[in-house]
C-alpha cells in the first residue's frame, strides 16, 4: 500500500523517500505503518505538493493519500470512511484546525466571525481547505507550498496573514524558532475539520475489506492513551496532534 502526503506530514523523510532516521520516522508514519501491520499490509510513503498528492489519488498513481478532509469533490475519485453516509471521525487519521497567523505589523484582524482589514491577501497551501477558507472570508489567497516557504513568507510580510493548518504550524515553529515572534496564532479557528487516509476507488474497490480494517485499526490506535504519549515523545510535549 502507498500513501501520499505533503512533506511536513513526514519531516524524517528525504526526498528520495528514504528515512533520516528509521527507528524514528516520525509519529505518523508509526501509526500509519502499526495499523498496516494489523491488517497484514505493508505501508510506503511518498511526498509532494498537496495538489499533486490529490492529483496522483485521482490517477490511482497512489493508494491514498492523508490527510485530506472530505468535500464533495474528493468524494468523486476518493473513497472515505463512511457512516450513514457521512464522514466518520471515529476513523479519522486526525482532528485538526485552520488558524489565521498574522504579522505582528499585519492590518487584518479576526474577531471570531469576519476578518476585518483592507489589504486582503493572506498566504494559503496550494490546493488546500485554506483555499475555500479564504475565499468564504472574502480574502485573496495566495497560493503556494511548503510551510516553512509559507511562514518564511509571512515573517518577510510578503502578506498580511497566513490561513494554514495549525498542527504543522507548531512543528515547523518548534524547528525554528527564530519565526516565533513573526508569526501569531489568532482565535478561535477560523475551520475545524477532520483529515482522513482517503483511498482511489479503484483500489477500494479491489481491497474493500483491506481498507475497511486499516480504518478501524487507525481510529482505534488513536483513540488509546499510548498515542498521545507517541506524538509527545517526537516533540518533547511542546504540542500534540
């Protein structure tokens, strides 16, 4: 089984695919390979653009992909775990936030409901939720790919805000620092959403029962306290997933 995603979801992981460090490939990649191993299938990874990981789903070039959140376009070329028809957060890979980061000397401003300002463009990954995000608070998005680019971006004030998923945030601010203080988190999130290993249908089709075990056996992993301690021993507990 391959699964794509986006480099910072596998930051031990160079871009030939090869492990910096294999006894700690980084949290996901343990919980992702430990559900394979329940259901008696091996798991390999590949990294790329968001959009390209979508694109690679939609051409069966990869099994699935994760973490992506459901919406009605995926759903036309990517299976998800469903019930009663519904996206089910039981079996989701993760829960997770969009948070707007602003410039310290950024105009914009965000009280919980409208994003108030009148330079409009906030930096946003390419094919991305954030997208739809930015474009429903009636801002510009500046598309664009890699999160620390995209921070880097917006501690140079190359736009006012930066619409980005929070977790990865934190660990790219947890390896460099020196970003801290160019970049504020604002609250509440503007999205909550659930990211799931969303597989092609093809693939589905052929190994329904593969599948509908890697689902269970991915929510049950993180639905026990083993977890929480997993992803706190990658990151001294500075945040968890």
């Amino acid at each position: 089984m391959t699964l794509a995603t986006i480099p910072e979801s596998i930051p031990a992981m160079t871009t030939d695919g090869t492990m910096t460090n294999p006894d700690r490939p980084g949290f996901r990649v343990e919980i992702l390979r430990s559900a394979g191993n329940q259901c008696g299938v091996s798991v390999n990874f590949v990294t790329a653009p968001w959009r390209r990981v979508l694109e690679q789903v939609k051409t069966e070039a990869v099994d699935g992909a994760f973490s992506a959140s459901w919406s009605a376009e995926r759903a036309q070329y990517g299976v998800f775990p469903l019930k009663g028809g519904v996206p089910d957060p039981a079996r989701a890979m993760k829960g997770y936030s969009y948070i707007l980061y602003l410039h310290p000397e950024s105009k914009l401003s965000w009280n919980g409901r409208t994003v108030e300002g009148s330079n409009r463009k906030v930096i946003v990954e390419r094919g991305a939720a954030g997208v739809d995000i930015a474009i429903k608070l009636g801002l510009e998005p500046l598309e664009n790919t890699g999160y620390a680019t995209m921070l880097r971006m917006l501690a140079r004030r190359r736009a006012e805000g930066l619409i980005a998923i929070e977790s990865h945030v934190n660990e790219i601010l947890a390896a460099n620092p020196e970003l801290v203080a160019e970049v504020k988190a604002q609250q509440p999130p503007l999205e909550s959403l659930y990211g799931y290993v969303m597989f092609n249908k093809g693939f589905y089709q052929a190994n329904t029962a593969l599948v509908e075990c890697f689902w269970k056996a991915l929510g049950d992993i993180r639905s026990k306290p083993a977890y929480r301690e997993l992803v706190k021993s990658y990151n001294d507990g500075k945040f968890l997933e």
